[in-house]
C-alpha cells in the first residue's frame, strides 16, 4: 500500500491516477497510523515552501513523515513535497523544512542567465550524476516534466540527477530511504510511470 | 538544456471536438479523449482544451470529459474557456487540469489573475491573449476577436505577468487560420517585456512554420496549433523530428 500524504497542498488526482495505471494500490491519507503502515509514503506539493511547511506543522503531518522517515519506509517528495525534505528555504524568508536531506531551497532567477524564463517549465533532459534505484531502466537524457522558481541548492552529495537550464538544477535526490524528484513523474508520461513503478519496488 | 514544447490545443463544444476532421488511424476524431490520447501517444508535450460550451449542463460534460482524459494521460493539462471566477479554477483542477488559462474573464475582472495566483500558485495561471494590429500598435481583442478592448496587448500581458500569470499564450489573430507561419514580430515584442515562459500560437501551416519560430525566436518556449494537427497535415512526431534533424532540442 503507497500512502500519498495529505496536508492540502496541490492536486492530487493526477498522482492518484497514475498509481493506479501502474496498478499500484494507494490512498490518499493524512491518518498518521495510516501513513506509518504504509510500504511507501508519497509527499506531493506545489506552490510556495513557506506555506507548504506551515500547511505540513497545521496538520501534524510534518513529525509523521519525519518519524516515517527515521522508521525507513521509502519516502518519494514530489516538488514543493522534494524541497520540503531540505533543512530550510529562503523563499519570503527563512523556513525550516524537514531537514532529511542537508541543503537549502532557493530561487533559481538570481542564479541563471537572463534569457532563461522563471519559472523553469517544460521537458528537460536528466543527466545522472550517480546511481539511482529511481532510474533503473531509463536512459541517460531522459525528458520529464517541471514546473518550478526555485530549486534545491547545496546538496552535491546527494543528487542522483541534474537538468541543465543554465546551470544543472538538481532535478533528483536521494538520502538512504529518502528520494526527492524536483520534476513531476505524474505529469512526465511514459517515463514518470516507470519510475513510480521504480519507487513502488523499493 | 528544455526541449521545445509542441501543444495541439483541442476546441471542445457539446462533448466533441471541433475542426477534428482526418486524424491519422483514428476512427472517432471528434472523441475528445481519444483524440488527446492519440496526440499523447504521438509525442504531444502538453494538451489544451478549449471548453466553447454555453450552457452549465454542456459545462458538466466537458469536465467529465477532462476527468476521463486526465484519468489516462499523463502529460500536462490546460484548460481554458470559460473560465471567470477561482471558483471555475477549481472547478477544473478537481477534474484533472494542471494549468488553467484566463482571456476574456481576466479582461472583465483584472483581480482574477492575482486572486488565482494566490491560491494556486503563478505555476498555474495562464494568461491568454488574442492579439490584433491596430495603428501600429497591438491591441487585445475579445470574443473571438470580435471585440477590440482598446488595451494595449504589450501593456496588458506585462500586468498579467506582474500580477501572478506564470505563462503566456499569444495568439495573434493577423496571423491566425492564414497558416503562413506564426507572427515573429508580434512574439518578439511580448518575449522582450516578459521572463516568464510565452507560447507562439496562431498561423502555423507546415513543420517548417516550427522551425522558422524556434530558430528566429530561440527563447520561445513552446508552439500551439489545431488544426494542422487534426487536419493530420502533419503529425507531432514527424514535426519533432524535424525539428531536431533543424537542431532544435525537442523531446522524442
């Protein structure tokens, strides 16, 4: 069973539908004892960091994912739900995030050539920079789909995958059972689908 | 380095497609969800649908139709058309789309842009523009470009910006159903005031109205077309690899 937590960030349909055409049982749950049985937790997210983070406290789901964590459950942050792994942000201020990865979460503007739009949206090759469970199976320069303004910064040590807009983004983390994908595998067709399928077999 | 984005843009009224007419191995080309899985399959980075329904019992067919295609495609979703209030984002969001794009209702309302990027983040608000020449200047059109709103469409689409739209959309009606290639001049204009990413739509005619666009233009971010897609004078996949066999990055 894969539990997607639910603190009232972002869409959560698309995600739902895609476990499903994995043929992956999942439930979309803010249940602490719910999340803590689960073989998988997923954390999704969009929007901003800051109210993400306060979204994650208000619903007491942010000492559940980071209790799940430490239990060594295999936990996917999706986006807002990957930046949110990191120790803190600096979006509209300094917020504490999970602090399950070290490395910090800030705009992508100030550090990108000018002609490169903000937010980063669209298809954009991954370049693996270390092995990853998450990628078994799918070739270097693989397309999946993004759409951010900020990104995670200060984390070399555990990128698993780049994307080059300027300068290489992280576009995917790993820290022992703890995966982060800056881009959406539900929105990335084809191959998104495999690597949920990938992150459903840990 | 982001791969060009190819988005057909699919114009439902009572359930069904319009313009759909000769898709390539599809027998139901006026099937919504047939014809978005079909484009999926084909390479399609993105789907539009353009809800031109009236009424509010055509309004619930069309979101049952997203939900369907959102329940089997898993690439983005905007959806545009109707679209007045966050109550209407909401609406659509629930049944599947990623995106939501705002023209006339924005026009009517400027506050709907930030009220919408507030509650769901810049990612998701789409400001769509119809576009016309007038005196020398761009003027934003409504109604189908029937209407001229004597707005500046250069000084409309940098409020937008300012205000919360994550995207851009210009459709150029000079341009649009002539399919002589899309209107460089006009694009260049709206790509030098804004940062965000901007989409070319209107007058594409060949593959190489693609081309001429991301080669004249390299920082636009994506084409729109419709019919040169559901007419199947060219497919997505055969444009892609044009565009590449052009240089130009696209994801095949």
């Amino acid at each position: 069973m894969i539990a997607v937590v639910d603190y009232g960030v972002g869409n959560l349909f698309s995600l739902k539908c895609s476990l499903n055409a994995i043929q992956e049982e999942a439930i979309i749950t803010r249940k602490e004892e719910e999340i803590k049985a689960a073989d998988h937790v997923i954390l999704p997210g969009v929007g901003a960091f800051g109210d993400a983070v306060r979204k994650l406290r208000e619903t007491g789901m942010f000492d559940v994912v980071k209790e799940t964590a430490a239990s060594g459950t295999p936990i996917l942050g999706i986006c807002v739900g990957m930046q949110l792994l990191f120790e803190r942000d600096l979006e509209f201020g300094t917020h504490e995030g999970l602090g399950l990865i070290p490395g910090t979460v800030d705009a992508i503007e100030p550090r990108i050539p000018d002609q490169f739009d903000v937010p980063h949206m669209g298809w954009n090759p991954l370049h693996y920079t270390k092995e990853c469970a998450l990628f078994r199976g799918l070739p270097e320069q693989t397309c999946v789909y993004f759409v951010h303004s900020y990104a995670a910064f200060g984390c070399d040590a555990y990128v698993t995958a780049e994307a080059e807009y300027g300068i290489p983004l992280t576009a995917a983390v790993q820290n022992g059972n703890v995966y982060g994908t800056q881009f959406h595998p539900e929105k990335s067709g084809n191959a998104g689908l495999a690597i949920l399928k990938n992150f459903c077999e840990l | 380095m982001i791969t060009k984005r190819i988005i057909p843009c699919l114009d439902v009224k009572n359930g069904r497609v319009v313009k759909g007419t000769n898709f390539e191995g599809l027998k139901d080309v006026e099937d919504p969800v047939k014809l978005a899985s079909a484009y999926s399959e084909s390479g399609a980075d993105e789907l539009v649908f353009y809800d031109i329904t009236a009424s509010h019992e055509q309004r619930k067919l069309f979101t049952d139709i997203l939900e369907a295609a959102a329940s089997n495609i898993f690439i983005p979703l905007t959806v545009g058309g109707g679209i007045n209030s966050v109550d209407d984002f909401e609406r659509v969001l629930r049944c599947g789309a990623d995106k939501v794009s705002v023209n006339s209702g924005a026009i009517r309302r400027p506050d709907l842009i930030p009220e919408a990027a507030a509650k769901y983040g810049s990612q998701c608000v789409v400001l769509s523009v119809d576009a016309k020449r007038v005196n020398g200047t761009f003027h934003v059109f409504q109604n189908g470009g029937r209407i001229d709103t004597g707005l500046d469409a250069l000084e409309w689409i940098k409020d937008g910006v300012a205000h919360g739209a994550g995207e851009v959309v210009l459709n150029s009606i000079d341009t649009d159903g002539v399919k002589q290639g899309f209107d460089l001049e006009m694009l260049k204009a709206v790509n030098a005031i804004v940062r965000v990413p901007v989409i070319a739509s209107g007058g594409a005619g060949s593959a190489a109205d693609f081309v001429e666009l991301f080669h004249e233009i390299p920082e636009i971010s994506a084409g729109l077309a419709a019919s040169i897609f559901h007419y199947g004078e060219v497919t997505i996949h055969d444009l892609k690899e044009e565009l590449r066999r052009e240089g130009i990055q696209v994801r095949l």
